[in-house]
C-alpha cells in the first residue's frame, strides 16, 4: 500500500483556518449574549488574530505596542472607550431620545453612548459584519492594553516603573504641562511602549484634537489601567449583546424601513413608474458630475476636467459645495437622509430636470424614457444583501405590489488592491466570497478599456468580498493574487450585492432578467505592500481622478 506524504500547512492555510475560527468563535459568543474578551471566553479570539497577524495591526504578535494600528481602531471606535470595562453592542432601542450624548467615531458611522464612567453603548444597525468588525478591533485593543500592563508593572504587581507614575501624574491630575515636560513625557511613554521617539512624538501629534493635545497619553494610560485592574484586582473587561439585538439580527429591521422610506419618496414626486438607475456610491461624484459645473460657472470656466472637482473635494470648499446642493435640490435632486438605523443617505435624481449643457460627462445613450437615478451612500459588508435585496423588492403600501423598474446597478467603492497603487483602478469579472465555496461571475458592463486614459493603473481579473478587510495578511493575500482565482483586490460587498441582484433577478422575478451591472472600484491602499494598508492613512487628492473618472463612465452608460 502505498504511503501518503503528509505536507505541512503552509501560511495561507493556516491563517485561512484562524479566521474561519474567529468567526464561528464570534458567532458563538453572540449568540451566548456575552464574554470577557482578555477571559477564557475571548481566549479563541484572541489566539486567532495573534495566529493570523493581519497586516492591519502591525506588530500585534510582538512585545512592542503597534502604533499604526493603534490609530486605525481607535478612529473607528468611539472616543472614550479605552476609559470603560463594560461594552454593550445593543439595537437602535431608543438611546437617540434620551439625554445621552450620541458619540460617532470619525472613520465608522454608528451611534454610541457613554452611560456612564464605566459602560460605552455601541448601536448596531448594520448587521454582522459590523459586529464582526468591533470585535476584532477590541480584541486588538486588549491584547495591546495588556502588553502596556506587562511593561509597566514590576515586583510581580506591588510596583510600577517610574515613567508609568510619570504618566499617570499627568493623566489623573489633568496636569497642565510645558513643551518641555511634554518632550519628557513621550521620552518616558516611547520606554513604556517599546517605540521610539521619533515614532511617539509623532503619534502624539496624530491624536492631537483642539480640547485635548494631550490625548495619546490618556488613551495609553487608560488602555493601561484596565489592563492593570484586570490582571491585579480581577476586574475583567466585559462585551455584552442586548437580547434585542440579538432578536434582530439577521432580520432585515433597518433595511426594510429604508427601502420603504425610499419607495414612499418615489410615489409621492411621481417618479416610482419610470426607469430606475441604482448606484452605490460617495454622495458627492454623482452629484457633482451632474450639477457643479451648472451650479459654479465661474470656478467651472478656470478649472478644466477634473480640476473643479479636485477644488470641491478640499475642505475650505463648504460654500461651493454648499451651492451645488441648493442648485440641484432645485433642479431634479431630492435628498433623503437616512432614519432608519442604516446610516444610508440617499439621493434621488429626476433626470427631466437635468440641464445636460453644464453636466461633465457625454450623453452617449438615449434618454427619451427620462430615467431616475437612485445613488445610495456606501454599506458595509453584508449590510449591502440586506438593502439591495429590499430596494429591488416591489413596493407594497396598497394590496397592488409595484415593481420597480429597475434598468441598472452600478457599484463604485473603495477597495484594497493587490498590484498597482493607491488611486489606481479595477474592474472585476467575478466576486469570490471568502471563506464559503461561493462565487458570483457575471457581465460587467464596464470593461477596462473604459477606464483607461486617465493617468492611472487599470486592472480586470476576481475580486474577492472578504469578511473583514483588518484581517487580511500577505500570506493570505498572496495565494489569492498567485493562485488561479486571479484575485486582484479585496472589498467587503461586492459578493453581497451580487447576490441581491441575482437573486432579485434570475429567481425572484422582482426585476428584469436582463438588469444591467457594473462593478468598479478604486484603490484605497496595497496590503502587499510595506507601509501600504488602510492604516497607513487615506487617499486625499489621489482619490479624485479615479472616482469621477468612474463616476463620469457609468453616467455615460445611462445616458
């Protein structure tokens, strides 16, 4: 009998399994209703992010405290939350009526309240994947809190190192502090963390905000403490699910209210019987190719192309943007903010309104049947099945149900590329989901040649939709760019809509057979690459050109 080689797993394989891990673990727990994360409960969590070392949190598997990862979470958590041992993720139950003060972190949209000293409420509405993606950044957070703890703690806990009592002088008192003590401070703190100077000083800076140019210490101490109350007086951090969220989930609550909202708006302006165009995307590209140049003719006649573009999109441009929106509101757009928990705004544009002889695109097709174009802001992960699949449903507010016409649906997102650089551009054949035997190839109706002669990169082949984009590594990424699924980039929905859209399609009948797709998107950053993650900063002006010039191809397509 022959005897079979048995290889050793190689580093794609093993960091597949740790997330496979991580999720029926999370999963698990939310179903359980609660877990100390740095317990034995958090303990799978926790050997799974420091088994898969994602390259969004850095050094997480070494003694050093990673920075860059550091701001990446903290920005997409609400502030304060270093400060509480108890974390509720909890429904939309009424919290926004209360004299709570709703706290939204920078780089994530969602509502969270701090109940008191020691409790931070974080508001889910937009269903797993959200859970999914607060619980790995905590789960980071507590490993980092910890290294802090084993650094600073000496005489197996009766003691602490000097630069911690330095710190925590300055943190408890509310100490107000020269240049010179500041200096002496992030000296003490680079010790504390494993980093260097350079480094601290200019984390430092990065947390600086108007109220507090101290913050980074606060945040530091504070991790720290916890991480001290924990080990030394047994008093565990603790991650609660609200009975009510966990009633709800999966249950399409918020999405349903939402497409709901949107249909309403539909039959109230007359619109709901025309042909229906559906994009997803910023809420500013499709209103700007359309009406800007309509709305600043001045600024139109001394920016050529993408110039005028380029000028609205910086942050001193709040008049101009301010006039491109009350021009539009009276020419065809109605805007519709969101109420329903999704954190979807949405815009509705009536294109019989439209003055075509300042819009920035050509009128390619004809547009005799005067469409309506739906753009909705982006979702998150699986969020996009739950409000496509209810956006493509037909509208019931009678016993007659009313189906949408719906001609087209273009999808324009960010997303991480694995050849080529920020800004550059890609346009995929297929949408592999990670971690199922799922895949979704379809037609895309814009091909690469489309978005070539535009200054930047651009490239055709699979994406793949992956679970969470902060825990992707190289080794992972590599096999997917190498191997035969000729992956060139990752995003969290494009596997997501295309289900929806299939579905709605091919099986359900709710829309025609032969609705149109279109796929693409822009590089927000390279994984593959050193210092080239989501957590090494944004795109800027390098995100300009890509995104009009996708934006201007699929408004061309329409029209």
């Amino acid at each position: 009998m022959a005897t079979i080689n048995k290889t050793d797993r190689t580093r794609a394989q093993e960091s597949t399994n740790a997330i496979e891990k991580l999720y029926i673990s999370m999963r698990h727990l939310f179903s359980r209703g609660f877990y100390k994360p740095m317990g034995i409960s958090g303990e799978t969590l926790r050997k799974s992010l420091l088994s898969l070392r994602p390259e969004i949190y850095g050094s997480i598997a070494e003694e050093r405290i990673e920075l860059n990862g550091l701001v990446y979470v903290i920005e997409r958590l609400p502030k304060g939350i270093e400060e509480c041992q108890f974390i509720n993720l909890t429904a939309d139950e009424g919290y926004s009526d209360s004299h709570f003060e709703s706290i939204i972190p920078p780089k994530r949209r969602r509502n969270c309240y701090r109940i008191d000293k020691d409790q931070m409420n974080i508001e889910i509405t937009r269903g797993r994947s959200e859970i999914y993606d607060i619980l790995t950044h905590l789960t980071f957070l507590f490993i980092e809190s910890h290294k802090i703890q084993k650094r600073v703690t000496i005489n197996e806990g009766t003691d602490f190192i000097r630069e911690w009592k330095y710190l925590e002088d300055i943190v408890i008192y509310n100490k107000e502090i020269t240049a010179q003590e500041r200096e002496v401070a992030i000296a003490h703190l680079s010790n504390i963390l494993g980093r260097t100077f350079e480094e601290v000083l200019e984390i430092h800076k990065t947390f600086k905000t108007a109220q507090n140019q101290d913050r980074f210490f606060h945040l530091i101490y504070w991790l720290g403490k916890l991480a001290i109350n924990e080990v030394l007086d047994n008093k565990k951090r603790k991650v609660t699910f609200s009975t009510v969220l966990i009633e709800e989930i999966g249950h399409h609550i918020y999405g349903d209210v939402w497409a709901n909202n949107i249909k309403k708006v539909l039959k109230e302006n007359k619109l709901l019987k025309r042909p229906i165009h559906i994009i997803s995307a910023n809420m500013h590209s499709v209103l700007n190719s359309i009406y800007a140049k309509g709305a600043l003719p001045k600024e139109a006649a001394e920016h050529e192309g993408f110039e005028l573009f380029q000028l609205l999109s910086n942050s001193d441009s709040k008049p101009l943007q301010r006039a491109v929106k009350e021009y539009a509101s009276e020419n065809g757009l109605i805007y519709i903010k969101d109420t329903s928990g999704t954190n979807i705004n949405v815009q509705v544009i009536d294109t019989d309104k439209i003055d075509f002889e300042h819009a920035s695109f050509d009128k390619v097709n004809s547009i005799n049947k005067k469409p309506v174009i739906i753009v909705m802001d982006y979702a998150f992960g699986e969020q996009a099945y739950e409000t496509m699949d209810e956006l493509l449903k037909p509208y019931k507010n009678t016993k007659k149900k009313n189906h949408l016409d719906v001609k087209s649906v273009s999808i324009m997102g960010k997303a991480g590329i694995l050849e080529g650089g920020k800004g550059d551009i890609m346009i995929p054949t297929a949408h592999i989901f990670e971690g199922t035997a799922d895949n979704y190839p379809f037609k895309n109706e814009l091909s690469k040649e489309d978005l070539e002669g535009f200054g930047v990169q651009v490239f055709d082949g699979s994406m793949i939709s992956v679970l969470g984009t902060s825990l992707q590594n190289k080794d992972l990424l590599e096999f997917f760019h190498d191997s035969t699924w000729n992956v060139i980039g990752l995003e969290m929905e494009g596997a997501h809509y295309q289900k929806a859209i299939q579905s709605a399609s091919k099986i359900r009948g709710n829309i025609a057979k032969n609705v149109k797709v279109r796929y693409a998107y822009y590089a927000s950053d390279n994984p593959l690459e050193t210092g080239g993650t989501l957590a090494s900063g944004g795109l800027g002006m390098t995100g300009v050109t890509p995104t009009y010039a996708i934006t201007q191809k699929i408004l061309e397509q329409i029209f």
